[in-house]
C-alpha cells in the first residue's frame, strides 16, 4: 500500500490475543468524521466507542473519565489542540494510548504529537481496514504503527532541528546489545526481524524491548524510536 492511500500498516505480533474489549475515545471537531470512525469501529465485536468529543479539553476529561485503551486524536481543534491534550492525557499517568489524526503523512503536528507522547499517528483518508488495524496494533503495545513512513517523519524533522551528539547510549545506562536492539526499532523491525538479525530468540527480544522502555522510562517502542533520534543514537540517515 502506498504512502498517499494510508500512513498506517498493520504492524507485527500479536494484538488482542486474550480477547480483550478495546475502549476508544474519538476526538475530532468534525462530527461527519466521528460518525465515520464510529461506524468503522463499531463494526469490530472487540472494539467499544466510550465517548466522542469535540475539542482538547473535552478529550483530556474523557480520557480521566472512561479510562480508553485508545484515543483516535485529531490535531486542529478549538478550546485546546490535539497535541496539548495529548501530552496532558499522557501526563496524566493514563494507560491510553494515542492514535494522531492527520491529513498528510509529513505534517509537522504528527511529529510533535509523536514528542507529546503519541503511540501512532493515522492518515485521515486511511483505509478502514488500516484504521482497525492500527487500533489492534496500538493496543497491542508490540508493533511500531507504520514503522517505515515514522521513521521517514523523524528523519525530515529531525534533519531540521539541531543536530544531537553522537551517543551510544550509555549514558541512560544501555548496554552495547540494547542500543543495538534500539537501532533496529528505528529501522521497523519487528521482534522476530530483530531476533534472526542478533541470533537471539524472540523471549530475549522482547526481554530487551521491556528492560530498554524500563531505563528510558517511556511507554512504547514509538517512544525509544522518537528518543534515539532525540538523543543522538540514530542519525537520519543511518542504517
């Protein structure tokens, strides 16, 4: 699937394997798009609709509320934007995860949501089988959502902020195997793609990818991906 049809690709791993209701929060000031994604979603047995709202602020005291397992954020919205709720709901200390809403795969929003502490971000014209399965994939915890086009938004970014020092990470206390498990996430690779790459089993990977997220203190693999470009450890560019 091409970039322009969707910015959001089912992942890798399992998602949902215990059955589990998913808890969407829908945010967006258009109510055509909310009934649209409602529709989509509501269509999944696994999937509930907790609550819509219409503005930042809104979305921030549903998030406290309803306790989602998901938010589908759009960015431009009156009172309080989607980039500021994000952050908010994630300093909150709430287990949502957010899906950023956008019009086009390179905006500049998608990676500040990213910053803010978004899991993904989603082209808006998405397909609505790739909307159900970035929800799943995001649940899941185990996949980067669109690995390639992420790492492709951080590289643009990145290359216009001042450069960071080379690092190795061993300043955040990373092990030469965990920067190297690090590197791979930037690139996309799933567990099993990580674990054929350093002849490790997939058990040991995932034991990496926890113990990484542990030292870093972030909550996903978006998250290490977003902080090793930050910090120096992947260069745009880089392989």
């Amino acid at each position: 699937m091409d970039r322009q049809s969707s910015a959001c690709l089912p992942g890798f791993g399992e998602w949902n394997a215990g059955g589990d209701i998913v808890k969407i929060l829908l945010v967006d000031d258009q109510p055509l798009l909310l009934m649209g994604f409602r529709l989509i979603l509501e269509g999944e047995p696994d999937f509930e609709i907790v609550g819509e709202a219409v503005d930042g602020a809104q979305a921030v005291q549903l998030a406290a509320t309803l306790q989602p397992d998901v938010v589908l954020m759009d960015v431009r919205m009156p009172v309080l934007d989607g980039i500021e709720a994000t952050r908010q709901i994630i300093a909150s200390g709430s287990a949502a995860r957010v899906i950023i809403l956008t019009t086009f795969d390179l905006d500049e929003y998608a990676f500040a949501g990213l910053q803010a502490g978004a899991s993904a971000f989603l082209l808006k014209n998405a397909a609505p089988a790739d909307l159900v399965q970035a929800v799943r994939v995001v649940f899941s915890g185990e996949a980067v959502v669109a690995p390639r086009v992420t790492q492709r938004l951080l590289e643009n970014f990145v290359r216009n902020t001042p450069a960071a020092p080379l690092s190795d990470g061993s300043e955040m206390g990373l092990t030469a195997r965990e920067v190297e498990v690090v590197r791979a996430l930037a690139e996309g690779l799933s567990n099993a793609e990580i674990a054929t790459r350093f002849y490790l089993s997939e058990a040991t990977v995932k034991t990496h990818v926890r113990r990484i997220l542990t030292k870093l203190d972030l909550r996903d693999r978006v998250q290490v991906v977003v902080w090793a470009y930050e910090s120096g450890v992947v260069v745009p560019g880089s392989e």
